[in-house]
C-alpha cells in the first residue's frame, strides 16, 4: 500500500460513521384538485400570519408561517380505493389534504398503518419579496404538507 493510500485509509477510519437511516423516510403528501384546495384553506384557517406588520426584503416571506402537527394529523388506509388498494390517505384534522406517494406506500405500506399517528409539517403557499427595483412582487403558491418522522 502507498503512502497516498495509508493516509486516505488512516483518514477514512477517524471520520464518523454515518448510521443508516432506519424506518420510514420522511415524504411530501401527494395532493391535487380538491385536496390541495383543502390544504390551502386549512393552512389560512390555523396558521398565523406573517405578512402583517412586516418589512420585506428581498428573501421571499411566505403569507403563513411553519406549522407542525401531530396531534391533529393522521393516516387513513383505503384499501376499497379503486386505483390502489394499498393507498393511504393523510387527513388533517378531518380534512383530507393527500395521499401517502406510490413509491413510498409500496415500500412501507405495513409500517405506515401500523403507525397511523404521525406528524405533518404545513407550510409554502404565497410569498412577497422586494425586487431588484424596490416593487413588492407578490407571488401565489400552494402549501406543501410533509410527514415527518423523527429520528
């Protein structure tokens, strides 16, 4: 072994070891149509807003604020849905904003109904910015739910 070598192998043994992930990984809730209408609604509903009282830059300042939730979050298999049997929905509160994503069902479908308690963070939808000319540029967006689980 060269001298090169050694030293990248003395090297590779002091860096720390990444553990592996275990468990199910976090996801983006699939939403669409009437579901990203609920979504959007139930953002307004019970985030607090940000824009108020607020001077803007030119970062993007999105209208509500993060949100994370799990006591009002929750999976709800369906296994009579006509285009997946394994689908499983994401409510929250009683409101259903999404499904589980495909690729991640597939993989994980019995873990994910054996833990039907979860938590989901909110956020995304509109934002305003200051441009390059010092004009507030205020543009729509839909909120984004993700189900996280903590490590």
């Amino acid at each position: 072994m060269g001298l090169f070598s050694k030293l990248i192998n003395d090297v590779s043994k002091l860096a720390p070891k990444t553990p592996a992930k275990k468990g199910i990984p976090n996801f983006k809730v699939k939403t669409w149509g009437i579901m990203q209408q609920n979504l959007n609604l139930w953002q307004s509903e019970n985030a607090r807003d940000q824009w108020k009282n607020v001077k803007y830059s030119s970062k993007p300042l999105y209208h509500y604020s993060w949100m994370r939730f799990s006591d009002r979050a929750s999976l709800r298999p369906e296994p009579k849905n006509e285009f997946d049997n394994k689908a499983i929905a994401v409510y929250l509160d009683d409101v259903k904003v999404g499904y589980v994503p495909s690729e991640i069902n597939q993989d994980y479908h019995t873990k994910l109904i054996k833990n039907l308690l979860i938590t989901v963070e909110v956020h995304g939808g509109d934002r305003k910015y200051i441009d390059e000319y010092g004009d507030i540029v205020k543009e729509k967006g839909d909120a984004i739910a993700e189900v996280v689980f903590d490590k």
